[in-house]
C-alpha cells in the first residue's frame, strides 16, 4: 500500500510537483509547490537559488519521495523505455507525483518524465516547453543491421550505434 499523503491536504485541491524548471524560468509564483530534496540541490545559479527559497518561504513543500512509488516509476519508466532518459531526480519527481497522482499536476519540460507521467495518469503541464502530444513506447533500432532491440547503445550483433525509435504510440 503507497503512503497517501492526500491527507495533509484538501482533496479537491490541486497539487503542483515541481520540476527544477520551475525555479529556473520564474513560473508561477502564485502556487504552492511540492518538490523533492534533490531539485533544491540541482538550483546552481544564484537567480534559481533564489526562487527555491521564495518558494520554500512561501509555502512550497520539500518531500522525499516514497520508496514503493520509487519503484513504480521505474518499473513504467522500464515499460516505455524512457528508463535511460531519466536522471534521479527526474525519477523522484515522477515519484512525488504518483504519490498524489489523482490531485498532481506535474509541472515539467521534460518529454521523458511527461511520457511515463502520463501513461500513469499523472496530469502534466509543462513550464516553457510545448505539451507532448503522443504517448509513445520506446525500442532501439541498429543503424547498420536494423535489427531492434529494447536497450543500449552499441548493437550486439554487428557493434553499430543503436538509435531510439517509436514502437508504438499508445
């Protein structure tokens, strides 16, 4: 069973999980935020330094994800093969989201983090970026035999690169 922590807050309110893109571009200083720990130490310039902490100031929430949720990522992230697209931290913020998934707007530009998010259910917004349209699973596809394969980046079978191609849209 996931940890709810719907409880802490109303449950028809809405519930920005912020990507580090957040403090960067300035957006929406009016919300309320719920980041996790390792967002706070991706803020490197001083200008972003500073918006993390206005937002802590004013209200925005600091959370360690939830292992089991940890988990669940993955396992998604895996599925659609956008495993190897995603940092750490993107992971935890993905995980942050699951936890409050029916009240989350995930907000990112992140083309990878927006795929798994949404075959999760996850809504997602993004900062700057345009939306993604399609929900696509992922496979590798050899630039010298064509063959296809799940992950990697140098073919098994005859040492070309491997590119990431669509498999399918969902």
């Amino acid at each position: 069973m996931l940890f709810n922590p719907i409880n802490a807050y109303a449950k028809d309110m809405k519930i920005f999980v912020a990507d580090t893109a957040v403090f960067i571009n300035r957006y929406r200083r009016d919300a309320t935020f719920v980041t996790v720990p390792s967002v706070i130490e991706e803020l490197k310039s001083r200008e972003s330094s500073i918006e993390g902490l206005l937002a802590i100031e004013s209200g925005a929430k600091v959370e360690q994800p939830n292992p089991e949720a940890i988990a669940e990522i993955h396992r998604m992230a895996r599925n659609t093969r956008d495993i190897e697209e995603l940092s750490k931290t993107d992971i935890e913020i993905l995980a942050k989201a699951f936890e409050y998934k029916d009240n989350a707007i995930l907000l990112t530009d992140d083309y990878a983090m927006q795929n798994v998010a949404l075959l999760l259910g996850i809504e997602v917004k993004p900062v700057t970026q345009k939306k993604i349209k399609d929900r696509i699973i992922w496979e590798k596809r050899c630039t010298g035999c064509r063959r296809k394969f799940d992950s990697g980046d140098e073919c098994p079978v005859c040492g070309s690169p491997l590119k990431k191609t669509r498999k399918r849209k969902v």
